[in-house]
C-alpha cells in the first residue's frame, strides 16, 4: 500500500529518469533489513511536501532528493563493522547521478540536497543554484527531520525501527550513540528546524520528545 502511495510522485518525475531507476529504489526501500528507512519514510516526507509545496520552488527537485536520499542504506560491513552514515549518504548520491536524466545544473542541485544530509544541522546552501535553491534546501532538511516532531508514539516506534536496523550493535552502544545524536538535537534549540514554518509545525513535540527520549534512554543505560 504505502509503495503504491508513492508511485503517484514519482510519475511527475519519471521523466528525468533512466528506464528502470524506480525498481532500483524499490529494491532498496522494500529491503526487509530496514525498519525506519523505508518506503513509509518516503511516503512521511512526500506528504509533507505536498502539504508544505507553497514553500517550494523546484518541487521536482525535492522529490528526486527524498526518492534518493537513501537509496542506499547499509547499516554493517562484510566483516561486521557498523557503516558510517556519509558513506550511504554518498552511495545515495552517486546511484542517483547513475540514473538521472536531469540537466547537469538540476543533476548538481539534487546531489548537493542529499549530501546535505551527511552533516545536516551545520549543511548550508550554495549560492548560485537556481533563485530559491537555498529555502529548497532548507525545506528539505526540514523534512528529513520532521519525523523527531511527531506523536510521542510515533515518534517511540521510529526509534524502535532505527534500533532493528542496527540489532547488530551492542544495546548500550546503540544507547549511547542515541543520547549523543539527541544532546547534539537539544543543543541546536530553535534552531533545529530552519524555517519558521517548519517550526511552528515541529519544534515544540520535538523539543518534548527528544527530552523524553533522553530520560528514557538513560534509565535504559543505568539498569
């Protein structure tokens, strides 16, 4: 079901796409390994889109950048170590550039959105994209982190998901590296989110949750 909410966005850029890229995405987001990033990632943040379009200026560009973001996503090595995110982040990237269609300025733009995602809270725009690249940019790095302003439930079972994705890891590792990435969240304040939109509509139960997460998250540790 939630592929084929999807699908329906894709046809508005199929176009600028090689034959046969869709089935390459779907061999990644349908894998059984991913709990969080999956297609219902895909279909959270494309909703958004379109409910947020009014912000955009290339649409088309943000969702090639969601459909690709993490078109690779690999938690572990061959031989057992745990695969740091920038790598999938440039997998990600370079699958997409095997596919594309665009031109080398659109091709350029989605690149720099995705990669944006390996440093995220410190990414910053370059100048000279296209007029409106920079609020695109901020749009869609809001998007990807819209997900820490949901429901508590939701937000407990996208944690959850992240933890079958990295079963492998030790639990207090896993804990661990959750309370790092949560102080880091913390630490931005209102700044997590770039835009004022984005804010008002995710701030607050982000702030709530990640807190929440935090106390829970050491409680866990200390047994």
């Amino acid at each position: 079901m939630t592929r084929a909410s999807v699908e329906k966005f894709w046809r508005d850029i199929a176009a600028s796409h090689k034959e046969g890229a869709f089935d390459v995405l779907a061999s990644g987001y349908a894998d059984p390994k991913r709990g969080y990033h999956n297609w219902s990632h895909l279909e959270d943040l494309l909703t958004k889109l379109d409910i947020l379009e009014g912000l955009a200026t290339r649409k088309d560009l943000l969702i090639a950048a969601i459909f690709w973001h993490d078109a690779v996503f690999v938690t572990y090595e061959p031989d057992g170590a745990q695969r740091p995110d920038a790598v999938n982040v440039r997998a990600s990237a370079a699958l997409f550039e095997t596919y594309s269609l665009h031109s080398p300025a659109d091709a350029q733009a989605v690149c720099e959105l995705i990669l944006a995602t390996t440093t995220h809270l410190s990414a910053q725009a370059s100048e000279g994209r296209y007029k409106g690249f920079s609020q695109d940019f901020d749009l869609f790095l809001d998007l990807d982190l819209s997900s820490l302003g949901a429901s508590w439930p939701v937000f407990r079972k996208n944690l959850d998901q992240i933890h079958f994705e990295y079963s492998l890891t030790p639990q207090e590792i896993f804990y661990q590296d959750r309370l790092r990435m949560f102080e880091k969240f913390q630490n931005y304040s209102v700044n997590l989110y770039r835009l004022k939109e984005s804010r008002d509509l995710w701030l607050a139960q982000a702030q709530e949750n990640i807190k929440r997460a935090q106390i829970e998250l050491l409680e866990l540790l200390a047994k």
